[in-house]
C-alpha cells in the first residue's frame, strides 16, 4: 500500500492525551476550543493550525512555514468547523472562544488526497528540476554537477553517458536548453552547464580505457547495421554494443563524426579531441566503422539483411537542402552554408579573400558558424535575418560572440533577389520586414514591408535553407524499413 493511500485511511490509533496549558507561554490570553471532541487550550488569535499542532493533532500541510506568512495555497490543512457551510484552511483562520473544529473523517481525507494529487498532477518540479526538464535527454545534471564538484570526474562522465555517449562534444555544441530554465539564473546567470559537461568529457579523454555507464552485457550473437557514423548513428552503435551485440557502421566519409567533424567548424570542435572521444565507441568489443561507403551507391538495405544482419538503423542525417527561390540564386558566388563548412572542413576552404564581403543568411547556429568561418578567413561578413535579434535561433552567446568579432548584424530583411556583377554575385536584395502575429513555431510571423527595400553588396552569399534527408525517403515521407513493413527493433536475447 502506497504512503498516500495509507494517509487516506482515518486513523484508528486514539490522540494521545497531552498538557494543552504546560506550552502557552505565561501571560498569553488563552481560550478554549474543542478539536475531535478534545477540549484544547488555545492562545487567543491564534491559527487553528497551531493550536492543534501544540496540542498533538496531526493536521497534514505543505505550504506552512511559521517564518511566512499564512499562505492557504496546499489546500491540505481543511478542516471542518462548526457554523462554516464547507471546510477552512486551518493555517488561515484564527481560532474563536468555544469553536468546535473537526481535523479527523473519512470527507476530509477524501479531499485533501485529491488536493495532494491535483498539486502532484501537474508539478515536475517534486520528481525533476527544470534544467533536467529542459534537456531534450534529461541528463542527471544536478547529479553530475555534484559529481564534478566532488572531484568524481570518471564518476560524473558515466553518468552522463548513461544517456548520452559524447560529454565532450555535447558541451562544445548543444544548444543548451537546460540552462535556459536554471534557476541560478533567478539570482544572477545561469550555471555553465554545458561547459561542464564538456570539462567531464575532456577530463576522461586521455584515460586508456574510456569508461562506460555499465559493463558491456555478454555476446549475444546478434548483428545490427547502421547507416551513418554521426551524432545519431554513433550514438546508436555505442548503446546497441553495449547491450552485446556486434555492430557495424557504415559512412559515406572517409571518416566518422558526421556534422560534427564535417559541419561545425574547428573554432568550436576541436577535430583531435572529437577523436579521442568518438574512440569510446571502437573501445567496445565487436563495434567496427567502414567509411566511403554510401547508401544506395555502395549497398542496399536489402544487402545488408541478406548479409545476415539482424537488425538496420539508419541516421543518414540531412546533407542536402531545399533550394531559396529567388532570382539570382545559381550565380557564382552562392554556397550553400552546410556544403561551405563541409569544405573548409574537409581541408578544402572556400577562397575568400581578404577584405572581401560575405553575406550570411537566417539566425541559427549554421548561419553563424559561417559568418564566423568567413571572419576567420579575412572577410567582412553581414549576417542578415528576417526577424528580431530575440528570435534568432542561435544562442546568445554565438550572437555576441559574432558582434565581438567585428560582423554586422542587420535584422528584419528577406531576400528577394541576388544581383549579379560581371558574371557573379555582386550583391543582395532585401526587403525590409516587421513582425506580425506569432507562427506555428510560437515566434512572430514576419510580414513585409512594401517598397523598404535594401541592398548589400557582396563577392559571396552564404545561404541556410531547411535541411532536406538526401533523397532517401519512404512513399509515406519516412525512411524505409529495414524489413518492408516489419519490425526495426533491436534484437533481443
């Protein structure tokens, strides 16, 4: 029987009898009340709550606290009193000279348990504080933070990986919703909780054998495939081996880390240190990676059961994207931001030279990863978004970190055209915006502004479009199963 199911039962025990005089302070005017049918001394004004707490009863309650005022907000202090058509608070209501007040029936039980569920019902705040409601894997952030404070670096990165593999990267990359909601950030700003997690995963990293949320299970016999060597597929082959079976990763790059390695720039993700976290997964047995090895080029779906795994994941991750449909859009000039990262990533950085301008369009983190690469590479870079600073994608701190490094910010304009200049870009066309009502999204929707047009010159435009899944697609608009229509859970046994 559950606590709140043995709280709901009118206690049988009788009330102990106790010296209602001997803890009323000498002096105080006193009066008497009855409670259950007990004759109780009680300091005159005082609440009906403590006088029955001084005498013995228990009255259940989760909002008094005697250095606060009367608050009434729990609801669970009811108790029914003579001349009152309902029951009353008893932390709120002074006690009267021959008030006969009932604390103990089956009807108050009823009420204050669905009081207490009502409060349980829709208050996360009891089970899971908000940061760990604001990471999208709830990441026992308070546990390992206490971890880390306590020295128990090893300790604090198993935790961490018990959901997700990559402390390193995740605290050099994530975008960082957790902190959003810290509670710190009441008092002054909030805890650098992803920097932490990047300071675990960076501690651990030179150690021989990277730990691990638990001891690899034994051998199972299974075989399990999976499809890109990115965040999700590397994550994916790290738990599937965990769990004991033999993985293999397939990558159409020559080398693992997908976005990581290839999308975000080395400013933010050091390449020699990803590798020595993405090393945790070869550490475990029966986990092997076969780069330059495309879906659809190199294997099918279909070869791969036929090979005899038991099991297919794919995370492709979205390499392509939709095209910006505007007039000037094929000129020289315009890269694609995922495919201008993906070649300075790759050692092959796009020419810019120095002094040259570069436009950058929209307000996320790709959008400033660009600006902030073409900074690096010598260039005056112009970021142009179409809502207001507070609505851009990017955190904060991307956004300051670019004004810091000298790149102009120009909000609430839209591309309607490329202009061309001697056979390639040699500026952009924006039409001014102002915001109206808010999107599905939950962000004001922008509406132009007619003839609030402007122009920025440029020798190159850099632009973001909604990431497209590479062309592999189910007729339903997913990816296909491993098996037709069948199951792609894991193997088991």
């Amino acid at each position: 029987m559950s606590l709140l199911e043995r709280y709901t039962q009118p206690a049988e025990a009788q009330i102990p009898t106790v010296s209602h005089q001997g803890d009323i302070p000498a002096g105080q005017p006193t009066c008497t009340i009855w409670i259950d049918g007990q004759e109780v001394t009680a300091v005159a004004g005082e609440a009906i709550l403590r006088a029955a707490q001084r005498a013995g009863f228990n009255i259940p309650t989760l909002c008094d606290d005697e250095k606060l005022a009367p608050a009434a907000a729990c609801r669970m202090c009811l108790v029914n009193i003579d001349g009152y058509e309902r029951p009353m608070p008893s932390c709120h209501l002074a006690v009267e000279p021959g008030m006969k007040i009932t604390a103990t029936e089956d009807g108050l039980f009823k009420m204050r348990r669905q009081n207490l569920e009502y409060i349980l019902s829709d208050h996360n705040a009891y089970c899971m504080p908000p940061c760990q409601i604001g990471c999208p894997t709830h990441i026992d952030i308070p546990g390992y933070l206490e971890l880390m404070a306590k020295g128990q670096h090893v300790e604090a990165a198993r935790l961490v990986k018990e959901v997700l593999p990559f402390p390193y990267a995740l605290g050099l990359v994530c975008p960082r919703p957790c902190q959003e909601v810290c509670r710190r950030g009441l008092v002054e700003e909030e805890i650098a909780i992803c920097q932490c997690h990047g300071y675990t995963g960076e501690m651990v990293m030179e150690m021989e054998k990277a730990p691990t949320p638990f001891p690899q299970l034994p051998a199972t016999g299974k075989r399990v495939a999976v499809i890109g060597a990115g965040p999700a597929g590397l994550t994916c082959a790290y738990y599937v081996a965990l769990a004991g079976h033999a993985v293999t990763v397939f990558d159409m790059m020559e080398k693992q880390g997908g976005m990581l390695r290839y999308g975000i720039p080395e400013y933010r993700l050091p390449k020699v240190k990803l590798d020595k976290e993405l090393n945790s997964v070869w550490q475990l047995r029966d986990a092997e990676f076969k780069g330059n090895m495309k879906l659809g080029r190199d294997f099918s779906i279909d070869d791969l059961v036929a090979q005899g795994y038991d099991s297919v994941f794919i995370g492709i991750g979205a390499w392509s994207s939709n095209d910006l449909p505007i007039p000037g859009i094929d000129l020289p000039g315009v890269i694609e931001a995922i495919n201008y990262l993906n070649q300075n990533a790759s050692g092959d950085p796009v020419p810019v030279g120095k002094g040259s301008r570069v436009v950058v369009m929209g307000g996320g983190f790709t959008t400033f990863d660009c600006a902030r690469t073409s900074r690096r590479l010598g260039a005056e870079v112009t970021v142009v978004y179409r809502r207001s600073r507070k609505e851009m994608g990017a955190h904060y701190s991307e956004v300051d970190d670019a004004e810091h490094e000298g790149i102009k910010l120009e909000f609430f304009g839209s591309p309607v055209k490329i202009h061309e200049k001697d056979g390639r870009v040699g500026g952009v066309e924006f039409q001014r915006m102002a915001l109206g009502e808010p999107d599905a999204s939950g962000r004001r929707r922008p509406v132009p502004i007619e003839g609030a047009n402007f122009t920025i010159e440029a020798g190159r435009v850099l632009r973001r479009r909604l990431p497209d899944g590479d062309g592999h697609r189910h007729p339903g608009g997913r990816a296909g199963k491993a098996r037709g229509e069948g199951d792609r859970s894991l193997p088991r046994g």
